[in-house]
C-alpha cells in the first residue's frame, strides 16, 4: 500500500461521517492535512505503480476538500477503471 493511503482514507471517512476533530487537535490535523498534495508533488516519480498513484491523488484531493473524488479514488479497483471509462464515454 502506500503512505497517502492512511491519511486520505482517515479524511474521507471523517468528512462523510461528519466528525468533528477535536479543538485540541485542529489545528496540527489540518496544517498536516494541507501538507498532502505538496508531499505527493515532492515524492511523485516515473516509477510509482497504480496503486501509489491512485493513494496520492486521493490524498491530494481529501486534503484540498474534495472528499467524493477521494472516496471515488479510494474505492475503484484498478482493474475497474476500464469499465468506468467506457461508461462515462457511453453516457
């Protein structure tokens, strides 16, 4: 698996089962949250399979608040992915 898919998975549930994060802890959880997509951009290379390419995008996108596009991302088997094109391109 890989590092972003703890974090993007942690955001997505918190954000559609509507958990409020403590005020304790706010602030740390979103200044590290924002942190995501410049962590993907920093450690993205030629070499990354599927999978920690799918966890980064959907880490980047959990973190700029765009949860259903994770979730979407988090939930779509790669070997899915083919049916799903060719659905949107059929619609």
């Amino acid at each position: 698996m890989s590092y972003f898919l703890l974090p993007a998975s942690i955001e997505v549930a918190r954000a559609s089962g509507s958990i409020v994060v403590p005020s304790s802890l706010a602030a740390a959880y979103f200044a590290a949250l924002a942190q995501l997509p410049m962590l993907a951009g920093a450690a993205a290379h030629s070499g990354w399979n599927e999978s920690l390419c799918t966890a980064a995008l959907a880490a980047t996108a959990a973190a700029t608040g765009n949860h259903q596009t994770a979730q979407l991302l988090l939930e779509t088997e790669q070997s899915d992915i083919p049916a799903v094109i060719n659905w949107l391109q059929s619609r």
